[in-house]
C-alpha cells in the first residue's frame, strides 16, 4: 500500500528539513516544493494526501496556489502557514477553504497533531463546497493577533459566505457589532443592505413595528403604512442586537422570520416573505434566561447555528497596544492632530487597566487622550483612566438612612465629568452595570461565596444570581 504523502510548499529549506525528520516519525511520506509553480505541477500526483502551505513564495502567493487548486477542482485539504500573525489573513484563508491557519514559529507536536486529525478526516473532507469567491477585505475590520482572536477570524472565514444564523455573544463593548459586520462583508450578501436593530433600546410594541413594519391606522399615531427592517433588509443580513431584552412575543415573530422567512405587518393580514440573514449579539447568558422562561428554546437553537464568543479585553491583553494603535490613527486624523506615538509608560499602564467597559471604553479613552495632548507623543496623564486617583468615599450611612440616592451623589457628582469623557453616551449602562457588579462581588465576599446566602442578602433568586456571575465573571 502506497504511503500517503505530505506536500510541504515553502522555500524556507531550515523549514522543509525540521518538518520532514518529524514526519518520518509518523510514517508520512514528505514531498517538497519550493514555488507555486512547482506545487501545481506536484499536486497531481495522488499519493499526495494533504498540503503545507506557505503563503509568503518567490514566484506567487499561497493564497493564489490555494485559489488555483480550488478552481481546477483539487479538494485536497490545505493548512496554510504564515510568519505573519494577521486576523485578515486568517480570514482570507478560511473564505478560500484553507482546512487550518497556523503561525510561524509553530509548535512541531501541534502541526502534526493537525496533520494526524487531517489524514484521518481526509475521506470526509472531500467534497465540501468551498467558496473561493473573490472578495476584497476592509483592514482593520478585526483589530488584533492573539490565539482568541485568531479563532474568531478563522470562524468568520467559514461561516461568511454561508446563509448560517450567528450568535455572537461577549460582555458590553467588546466588539460584537464589529464582528457581525465582518461576517456581512466577507458574505455573499455584501452587495445588499445590512441594518442592525437593538432589542434594548425599543419597548415591546415599537420594536414590534421596528422589526415588522405596520398598517396604517393599526396603533394611535400609525398616520401611514411603514416597512418593517425585514422587509427593507430582504436579501440581505439584519443583527438583532441584545436579543435577550425581546419580549416573549417578539421572540415567537423571530422564530417564524428564521423557520418560514415570512411574517405580517402589525395590524396587517398579508404575509410577507423575505430572504434575511440573521445575526443575533447578547451579553446575557440565554441558557440562564431559558431556564428562568423569559427566552425560548427553539429560537435559541434556531439563532446560533454557528456561535462566537467575544473575550473580554481584559482576557486579551496582547491585543492592547494593536487597538491602541488603530484608534491613535483613527482619531489622529479625525482631530487633525498629528500623532506620532505613545510612551512605554502609558502603553504598559492600559495593558495592565482591567477595561470594565472593553473596547469602547478604550476607545473613549484613546480619543480623550488624542483631543486632549499638546504634543505629538501620548502620556499616562492624557488617559483618564491612568490619572485618576482612587479615593476611598467616607460616608455617614446613620445621616443617610434610606436616601441611598444622596449617597451615591456624593461619588457621582464630583466624577461625572470624568465618567462622560470614559463612557460617552454610555455612563447609565456603565454605572448600572458596575455598580450591579460590585454589590454582587460584595454580597459573595460577605457570604464567602454562599450562593445562596449572597441571594438571600440582596432579596434576589438563585438563579438571577448565577446569571449575574456568569454574566460578570464572578466565579
């Protein structure tokens, strides 16, 4: 029986030569091309079971070698190497039905842990639809090189152009809206409309109209007929942000949208079909909310065919200084200022900050720190977060008694200033959010950790408990 073989295209021999002493260890054959040319003419021979590729080659790139094997039919699976760590790049390469994306220098036992899950899987490989579809990608869309990030680019590649629901979950702030737009850019549907609705921001019966549209004359103040955000997005892909806040009826006017692609306006009989994507974004643990009845099962499953789950930035801290970099530009050329840099004081000191608010609120604070400098280069003290001193707040809590509301004034007041230039139009979640967070970390230190003593502290059920640890992180 004819050993299966392993086509190594790169022109790094130091590469070629550790790879193939490796490989002999597992009884794979090691062919080697050093061009693109040369892997096209090499990758007839049938014993040839899987390919290394690198993307960076003399004569053309290993994307195009990829694209070249994809339209002569060639399902080979292919892992693309690179020695440069980009989220583009990852992206492009699982659009182009790369089976894997690796990183130089990579670690030798997990190539050819990947290499044995492919040798293994190559019969069921074969035959997948691969979309290779030229499309161009707009950089900086996913901002950052560590592994979690990585992941999410390569899942980006897969699912784009598929019609696939996504759920994209991750605390506030930490980019959901962004990835849901990279989805829809690297899509099929790119060329139609895409709109995003937040659940949060509407009550029930405007939310209902926002999504569905309605009849004239179905509810006071309904003057003309309105198409709904399905109807205008038809064709093309709609994010229903912070799904967990859509009430009960809503959910089940979701669902039909997701199983039939048809639904009614409000006050109307006509039924209207559509051809939507639907991308969903939370930062509420839906298996919580399940549990507790107040979001359905089907629709659930109906929402994340494919799920993404966003980290905190505070998880991803080697991303800092790349989206430092990237909103430095951004608000570099908004104000008009030219910035040239950042000191290693302050690029080390929002490293280590634990970032509450994730991206936004690095976001805000880069743009603090551009409009306030008066200079070209940004210091600890243009960033708010960095400047503040933490002061312990003395209050006579026997002088208070039930006026919690004077309480909190006597923090809020003299920070509010600071707290609009960290959180722009956000400080009421930010607030409600953290101050909901610390009372809950309170309540756990107080009890040492006793869910249910901590619940019966703050007058709430078990359950909403473990939602607000799971949702904050609490564990």
């Amino acid at each position: 029986m004819q050993k299966r073989s392993v086509l190594v295209v790169d022109d790094d021999s130091r590469i070629t030569s550790a790879l193939g002493e490796y490989l002999e260890n597992f009884d794979y054959d090691l062919k080697i091309a050093s061009s693109g040319e040369e892997a096209m003419d090499k990758i007839s021979d049938p014993s040839i079971a899987m390919v290394l590729l690198d993307i960076n080659l003399p004569d053309v790139s290993g994307f195009d070698v990829l694209t070249r094997m994809r339209q002569s039919n060639s399902d080979i699976p292919v892992v693309i190497m690179t020695g440069f760590v980009s989220t583009e790049a990852a992206i492009e390469a699982m659009k182009k039905g790369a089976y894997e994306f690796i990183t130089k220098p990579f670690d030798m036992d997990k190539l050819v842990g990947i290499v044995n899950r492919v040798m293994q899987k190559s019969p069921h490989l074969r035959g997948l639809e691969i979309f290779s579809k030229e499309r161009d990608l707009i950089p900086g869309d996913i901002i950052g090189r560590s592994p979690e990030m990585m992941e999410i680019a390569k899942v980006i590649g897969q699912v784009a152009a598929t019609d696939a629901s996504v759920l994209i979950m991750g605390e506030s702030g930490t980019g959901k809206e962004m990835v849901s737009r990279s989805i829809y850019k690297n899509s099929l549907r790119n060329d139609k409309p895409f709109l995003s609705v937040n659940c949060a921001a509407l009550p029930e019966t405007l939310l209902e109209s926002e999504l569905f549209g309605h009849e004239k004359g179905s509810f006071t103040g309904a003057y003309t007929r309105k198409l709904g955000k399905f109807e205008v997005c038809s064709g093309g892909t709609i994010l229903l942000d912070e799904i967990a806040d859509m009430t009960p009826l809503t959910q089940s006017k979701v669902l039909r949208v997701l199983q039939e692609q048809e639904f009614e306006r409000v006050g109307g009989t006509e039924t209207i079909k559509v051809d939507v994507r639907v991308i969903a974004a939370t930062n509420k643990s839906l298996v919580n909310m399940i549990k507790e009845g107040k979001f359905r099962v089907d629709l659930y499953y109906r929402l994340k065919v494919v799920s993404i789950y966003l980290p905190p930035l505070r998880e991803r801290r080697g991303d800092i200084p790349l989206l430092v970099d990237h909103f430095m530009n951004i608000y570099s050329e908004e104000t008009g200022k030219k910035i040239n840099g950042i000191s290693k004081e302050a690029i080390q000191g929002l490293t280590k900050y634990p970032w509450p608010g994730n991206v936004r609120e690095l976001e805000n604070n880069i743009h603090t720190a551009v409009v306030m400098s008066k200079n070209n280069i940004l210091l600890p003290e243009h960033f708010p977060v960095l400047s503040e001193q933490r002061e312990t707040v003395n209050v006579d809590l026997s002088r208070i008694e039930d006026d919690y509301a004077s309480m909190f004034s006597e923090f809020i007041n003299p920070n509010f200033e600071k707290m609009v230039a960290v959180s722009g139009n956000y400080v009421y979640h930010h607030l409600q959010s953290g101050f909901e967070k610390a009372l809950i970390s309170a309540a756990l230190r107080y009890t040492g950790s006793n869910q249910v003593k901590a619940a019966e502290l703050l007058g709430i059920s078990r359950n909403t408990l473990r939602d607000r640890i799971s949702k904050y992180g609490l564990y």
